[in-house]
C-alpha cells in the first residue's frame, strides 16, 4: 500500500494505516492545504473552488470528504459530481471558480485514487504551489472558520454537456464532414466518466457508437491504462462489429488511444501526431511534446513548415512550453492532446474531435492514415538501482560517455543520434529507478538501443 505526495496532488490506495495509505484523514489533511494555500493565494472572500470525480468506487467517500473541509474553511464548493478531468479543468473558469479539484487517479488501478489539484485558471499548480501546500499538510497549518462563515455546498450538473458544447464549438472540428461519413465506433471507457462523455460527444456528430464497458460503476475490467496488451476486447469488437475505428480512454478522459479498423493499434504516440497534423494543414504554427514522446511529432510539424520544441516530462511542463513558444498544439505522446484554443489541459474529447475531423477530411480510414506517417517505435524500460548509487552522478557519466552526440540535459539527458533513433533517461520522482525511452524506425533497433544503454548504466554501477 501506498501514499505518494508530490507537487501535483496526492495519490495513494485506500484503507491502511494514515500517513501510509490515502485514509479519510489523509484526504481531509490535503484538502484543508489546498484550500489554506487557496486562501493565502488568492486573497479573496468567499472562495469558490470546483470538484468532479471520475467512477472509482472510492470517488463519492473522497470527494464527500473534500467537499466539507472545504466548506469548514470557508470556501463554497461547486460539486461537478461524475465528470472527467478536462471537464474540470474548463468548467473552473467558466464558473469563475478560484481552484478546483479532480479526484481521480487516472490510469491507476481501482484501489487507487487522488487528489488532482487546479489554479483559477483551471491548470495544474507549478511546483512551487505544489511544495507549499506539502509544507502546509506536513505542519497542518490550517484555522478553519467559524460557524457564521462556513463555506456553501452546491451541485452543477451540466458539465459534461458544457464540455461538449464546447468542443463542437472549436473552429476546426468538421462538424458537418464527420456527420456525411456516418462513422461507426466502439467505445472502451473502462466502466468510467467517459463511459457518459464520449458516447454523448459521439452522438451529437451522428456517429453510431458501440458501447463497450461504459457503465460509470468504476468496476474496471482490465488494466485502465490504455495500453495495447490491455485492449483485446475492443480489438475484437471492432472486426466483428466492422466498425471504422474504436475510441479508448482512460479512467479520468484526458488520455486518448485508437484502434484501426482491422483492429490493430493505431498507436497511443500518434493520437497527437494526427490531431496536430489536422491542425497545421488549417494554420501554420508550432508544437510542442515532451522529451520522452515520438518524434513523430517533430517531422509533422517540419512539413507543414513550423517549429517543433520539446519540454521536461510533465503536463505542466508541457503547458509551460506551449505558452513560451505560443503553440497551437501539443500534448504527450501517451495520447494526450492538449489544444489551447478549448483550454491548456490533455482533453480526450478534444482528441476524438479533432482526429474524426482528420479522418472525415482526407476521407481515409484509420490504417491509411496512420500509413501516411512515419513509422517510428517506442521501447519503454527501466532500472532499479541500489539504494546507495547516486542517481545524478550515473546520469553525469553518460554524459561524458555521449558528449558528442546531440544532447538535451532539460529533463534527465536525452541522446538524439544521426540515424533517427533517440534515448531518454531520466529519474524518477517517487521511485530509486532510471526510466528509459528508445525510439528508433523497428521496434527490433530501440529495444536493442534500450538495452545499450541499460548495458552501459549496468557498467557504470
């Protein structure tokens, strides 16, 4: 069992030990230094701050939980009930809200949750925010209100069809090509929130939808992150209901993965590739993903004459990056699309929007697009390492070791070599281990790639 506590919320399963495990008191703790470093922060009175949950069977307990500490701060709470990340992220400024609050643990297994924390902008705290508010649990340095100023408690219900509205409200979703080429999809949801979102999103583009595991009772049946050994049934589904494509998202939505109609993988690194190829053939512009994500991404962006930047692993380094260098698109290349014309948050809804348009426009199927791009495979490791090894001083002697090839040092140190292939390593914030990326044209070579250099770090320990 496990409690993760980091600069983007806390995490953790439930039941256990306080202070080992995400208890109610662990969850209570947390709330009350958000919504303290809420009101430091922003100095106003009465705050407003938006909740929404994904369908884990713990959501109602924690969310419950979050909702009356709140409220015992002095804070009002707009409870969005079952609802996706992105929808919470758009609906804080909507209903100029001065926080928000997911309660989700995205791909984790159901005994996992969290607690997702937002600005008023409706984005994820900077580290800086994130390690105030640790400092503010760890000294529990909260004063809760008085009687006469406890905080209200109200419930919106019309979220996700506000998200939805908005998303067909986007200037390039080909609202009226998508309808002509009657699409027929399975949906995947994993028994969660966008079990609601897609299938409504869907039939407001007239495309027939295949439900499969759409009931929101968080009662997963498999491994909710979309990966491609998780999603034989949708596999299946799609050739035997022979359906042009089939749509899979994680618990919270802000992740997308396709299956082509044969059904193989389209591939969770070219859900952006295709979203963003979409958007550059309408404005020229520049993109932006993360060090560990295709690069794909980079030669798209190229042919359509912009510029490609790449930013630290993270959402909110991603965000960062995007703003910096004025992107009209990005994401992470684990099927995250992050689209700032809607709002700067990875948003699935957005993603099935923008690559139904994609796919309606240059009238191909999923396979004959994914055809068109180029070809590249991830190999994914990682090495435990002895609790006495200096993890910065291995990274510093690959360094050393590759010091002529072109490096990037913003995040670890990724090696870009001359044949198109790349590495990344980079340590991980929670765990003694290096994280290994290698992308190469067959997933032959970057399995090989991966393996020198885990070689090498072997060597040097």
């Amino acid at each position: 069992m496990t409690l993760i506590k980091s600069i983007s919320g806390i995490r953790g399963t439930i039941g256990g030990k306080t202070g080992e495990n995400l208890t109610p008191i662990d969850a209570v703790k947390f709330a009350a230094a958000y919504g303290t470093w809420l009101k430091k922060e922003s100095n106003q009175n009465p705050l407003r701050v938006v909740i929404g949950r994904d369908a884990r069977m713990s959501g109602a307990m924690i969310s419950s939980l979050i909702s009356n500490t709140l409220n015992g701060l002095g804070i009002n709470v707009i409870d969005l009930e079952l609802s996706t990340t992105p929808t919470v992220e758009l609906m804080v400024t909507k209903l100029q809200a001065h926080g928000g609050i997911i309660v989700t643990a995205s791909h984790n297994p159901k005994q996992w949750n969290a607690l997702k924390l937002l600005n008023f902008k409706g984005e994820f705290l900077n580290a800086k925010a994130g390690e105030d508010i640790i400092n503010i649990a760890e000294h529990d340095d909260f004063i809760f209100a008085p009687v006469d100023e406890l905080g209200t408690y109200e419930v919106y219900k019309n979220s996700i069809e506000d998200h939805i509205n908005e998303v067909l409200a986007l200037k390039h979703v080909a609202i009226d090509s998508i309808k002509k080429r009657k699409f027929k999809v399975v949906v995947d949801a994993v028994n969660s929130t966008g079990g609601i979102a897609i299938p409504k999103l869907l039939e407001k583009l007239d495309v027939e939808c295949v439900k499969l595991y759409c009931t929101p009772n968080g009662k997963f049946p498999h491994n909710p992150e979309p990966l491609k050994e998780h999603l034989k049934d949708i596999s299946d589904l799609v050739i035997k209901e022979q359906a042009d494509l089939g749509i899979v998202v994680d618990p919270d939505v802000d992740r997308l993965a396709l299956v082509n109609e044969d059904g193989t993988m389209f591939g969770e690194e070219y859900t952006l590739v295709a979203c963003a190829d979409y958007i550059l053939s309408k404005e020229k512009g520049n993109t932006v993903s993360n060090l560990s994500s295709s690069r794909a991404l980079n030669d798209i962006t190229k042919l359509h004459n912009g510029k490609y930047f790449a930013s630290a692993v993270g959402e909110v380094n991603v965000v960062e990056k995007m703003k910096a260098v004025n992107a009209i698109i990005g994401g992470e290349g684990n099927g995250g699309i992050i689209y700032p014309e809607s709002h700067y948050g990875r948003d699935a809804l957005v993603g099935v929007a923008l690559f139904l348009s994609q796919l309606a426009v240059t009238n191909k199927s999923c396979k004959e697009l994914k055809q068109t791009y180029p070809n590249y495979f991830i190999a994914k490791e990682k090495i435990e390492l002895p609790q006495n090894v200096d993890l910065d001083i291995i990274l510093e002697e690959i360094q050393e070791l590759y010091a002529n090839e072109s490096l990037e040092l913003i995040d670890g140190i990724k090696i870009n070599f001359e044949n198109k292939e790349w590495v990344h390593m980079r340590k991980s914030n929670t765990e003694p281990i290096i994280r290994i990326y290698a992308e190469s044209t067959s997933l032959k070579n970057a399995n090989d790639l991966a393996n020198r250099i885990i070689k090498t770090i072997t060597d040097l320990i």
